[in-house]
C-alpha cells in the first residue's frame, strides 16, 4: 500500500514503501562498496553493506559481508550474531546455531531481540534454539 507525502505545494504525491526500501538499500550498497574499494577494513562500511544487502534480499551477499566482519572483530559478539542471522536467512541452521552460541559466549545479552527478530527466523524452528537460550539465559526465559 503506497501511502502520500506532502509536497511544498500542499499536494500529495504516492510513495510505495517497498520501492522506497529498494532505492535506499542499493544506496547504502553503493556507499559501502564505495568505501570498502578505499578502505578495504572499515567495519562501519562493512556493516552497513551487510545490513543493505540483507534487506535488498542479497543474502549471499550479506553472508560474505559478515564473515569478513567477524575475521576483523573475532572477539565482538554482534558481527556474531549478524553473521548467525545471514546463516538463518540461508536457511544454515547448523550454522546460525553455532555463530548464535559464539555470540552469546562472547556476551551478546539481546535475548528478547534474538526471539523476535524476522532474520533468524528458520534458527528459532530449531529446537537447540531454545536449548541454547535455556544454557544462557536459564530460567528468566519466557
């Protein structure tokens, strides 16, 4: 459904969401890879093109972005937890497991984010999912 934006004028035109995501994902991918071409290393850049890329629907991609993020910060639990999410989206449960479980024994804490987030949506159908949260977060799991 497109919803309306004021002109200057008073007049209303259509904006279509959906589209509106697309053009700002492939300027956000065009930023980074920008960035990247200059500064091979930047997290910021490499961050921003995964989130991009993953909402642009380029989950390859994305997954590439991440494993290059998490070889830079192998001790930082959110790239972690990024790169369980393009696994997820990938439909690697196996994997997303695994990198959620870095994630958390690297202090990731976000737990009601990781119950609600659409990304590791095929990592929740797993039943180590909740075992992994059982071990972690213990009995204040909802």
């Amino acid at each position: 459904m497109a919803s309306r934006r004021k002109t200057d004028g008073g007049r209303s035109i259509p904006v279509d969401p959906r589209a509106a995501d697309r053009i700002h994902a492939a300027f956000e991918i065009k930023v980074a890879k920008a960035i990247l071409g200059r500064s091979p290393s930047s997290i910021e850049a490499l961050t921003l093109l995964g989130a991009a890329l993953t909402k642009a629907g380029r989950h390859e991609e994305a997954l590439e972005a991440d494993l290059r993020t998490t070889k830079i910060l192998k001790n930082e639990p959110a790239p972690h937890y990024n790169l369980a999410c393009s696994y997820s989206m990938l439909d690697r449960v196996d994997e997303a497991i695994a990198e959620l479980k870095r994630a958390l024994d690297l202090g990731y804490r976000d737990f009601s984010h990781m119950l609600q987030d659409p990304d590791l949506k095929n990592a929740r159908r797993d039943p180590r999912f909740r075992e992994l949260l059982q071990r972690k977060w213990g009995k204040r799991q909802p």
